[in-house]
C-alpha cells in the first residue's frame, strides 16, 4: 500500500497507439507526456511450449521482426 509505483498493478495505463514505423515494424507510441520514470515495456509471460510455438508460427509465416526475452530468478 505504501508503493508509489502502483500503476501497473491498478491498470493505470498511459493512452497509447499502435503506429507502423519505417524500416523497424510496429512500435507503440504514448499519446501524452510521460514522467521520465512513468514508461515501462508490458509484455506477456509465456512458458518455453509457447514460446516455441510462436517461433515456429512466425518461420511459417515469414515474420522477421520480433524478439523474446528470457526472465530468470
């Protein structure tokens, strides 16, 4: 309760769009002034099946720009 940094976990999101960028694919850009401290990436947690899975669905289809991070304890 005392965490001042609470907005992910309350769903306080910046307002945010998807835009197609030149040579880089699709980026997200805010719609408002952030603090320098406000933005942070949200992705999504998915166990190394799916993550597979995904890999082999963008091979399939030819999709080059993307990226997977490894989380770790």
């Amino acid at each position: 309760d005392r965490c001042e940094n609470q907005c992910f976990s309350k769903r306080l999101y910046a307002e945010t769009e998807v835009i197609k960028t030149e040579g880089r694919g699709w980026g997200l850009k805010t719609n408002q002034a952030l603090r320098k401290v406000s933005a942070q990436y949200v992705g999504e947690v998915i166990d190394s099946e799916e993550c597979q899975q995904r890999i082999k669905r963008a091979h399939e289809n030819h999709v080059t720009n993307f990226y997977m991070l490894t989380l770790t304890k």
